[in-house]
C-alpha cells in the first residue's frame, strides 16, 4: 500500500521567512518517484519537482529546495526567502508500479500563507 | 505555446445523468492524465492515455472512463452521476507516460451534480 503523509495542514509565515514543508511517505517497491505540486488560488495545479528513489541528492531551484531522504521515508520541501506569491496549497505525491500501473497517492495538501 | 485546455470550465448535472469532459493537452504532448479534486477524498488519479492507449488507472468505479483520440486530445465520461461525482477534474499533459516528464495542468472542470 501506498501512502503520503502531510502532517502540516496550515502553515502561517511572515514574508521573507524560510518555512519548510514536510512529506512522509509509505511504499514497499523499491523503484518509485516523489513529486511536489503547487496549487495557487487559482486552482491550477503546477508542477514542481520529480525526484527518482535511486537519486537522492538534493536539489535547489532558486529559492526552493528539495531534501530527499529514504532513511526516513521524507521528501521535504523548502522556501527561501517566503514571498506572498508563494501562498498557496502544496501538495507532495508517490507514484510505485502496482498491478502493472504506476499508482499515484496524493498527500492532504499543506496551505501555505505568507503575510506581507 | 498553447497551454492545457479543458472544456468546459463549469457544468451543472443531475443525478443518474452522464457527462463528457474534455481537454486538449500541449501540442507534442501524448500524455494525459485525469485527476479528481473534492474536499473530502482530495486529489486523486484517475487514469492516463498515452498515444492512445490507457496506460495507467487509479481506483475509481467503472463509471469513469476515458479515451484519447489520434491528435492526443482526450475525454472523460462519467456515467450515471452521484452527488459524489462533484469535483474538480483536472488533467494534465506530458511529453512522457507515468509522469516522467514534467507535466502541465489545465485550469480544470468544475463539476456540480445536483
């Protein structure tokens, strides 16, 4: 079974904070992918980052960065520097083959605000 | 570079009724993916059509089903609408199956069943 949890249902910042957000995440294969979607409240989903479980070197892009670690089963993500366009609701999500599919689990989502 | 479009934005059912969604993903993209958004399951896969071919499903009742035609547009039925059906689809295109490629999101159908 596969499962991602965000434990972070809100989170408040005052612009120019860094805030991390975190993802957990459950799966028995040993091949899979982790993503990172972000929603704005315009509802249109965007994609971020995917990351392979045989690559776990981190990644930045700007002011966002990425910390992949399979010890603890963690994908987080971290804003540099929190601007107000950054508000939004962040998802993080696992795809694993299962029955000959690649399955996707979607986490519950993490509502970031930043405060100008 | 046209984006995702999906058609229509907003549609209004009634129980029992069948609906057909569209979406139109980046030119070169063979790609699409159909996701439903309600506030109680949140996001959930539905399936992907790659060149045609439905190559990945998520866990959904019969009732939804899809296609994808040559041109790679794609449409998704749902037949005999629940209440439950009421969501936000999403799909999102891909130059790559199984989301190796970096995918693009259309602004979505709001559907309300009542």
């Amino acid at each position: 079974a596969q499962k991602v949890t965000q434990a972070q249902t809100e989170i408040s910042v005052v612009e120019k904070e860094d805030v991390t957000l975190d993802c957990v995440y459950e799966t028995r294969d040993t091949t899979y992918y982790l993503f990172w979607y972000k929603q704005p409240p315009s509802g249109e989903l965007v994609f971020l980052i995917r990351r392979n479980s045989f690559d776990e070197q981190n990644e930045i892009s700007g002011r966002y960065s990425w910390n992949f670690q399979k010890s603890t089963s963690s994908f987080n993500f971290t804003i540099t520097a929190s601007q107000v366009v950054d508000s939004a609701v962040y998802f993080c999500a696992l795809s694993a083959s299962s029955g000959g599919y690649q399955k996707v689990t979607f986490g519950t989502g993490t509502k970031l605000q930043v405060i100008p | 570079k046209a984006g995702v479009t999906q058609t229509p934005r907003y549609l209004i059912k009634t129980r029992g009724q069948q609906v057909t969604l569209s979406c139109s993903p980046i030119s070169g993209h063979r790609s699409v993916s159909w996701y439903q958004q309600t506030p109680g399951q949140g996001l959930q896969f539905l399936f992907e059509y790659f060149s045609e071919t439905q190559r990945n499903k998520g866990n959904f009742p019969g009732r939804f089903s899809g296609r994808q035609f040559s041109n790679s547009r794609s449409e998704m039925n749902v037949s005999t609408l629940e209440l439950g059906d009421s969501a936000l689809y999403l799909c999102a295109s891909s130059l790559l199956p199984d989301r190796l490629g970096e995918q693009y999101f259309g602004p979505g159908t709001r559907l309300t069943v009542t």
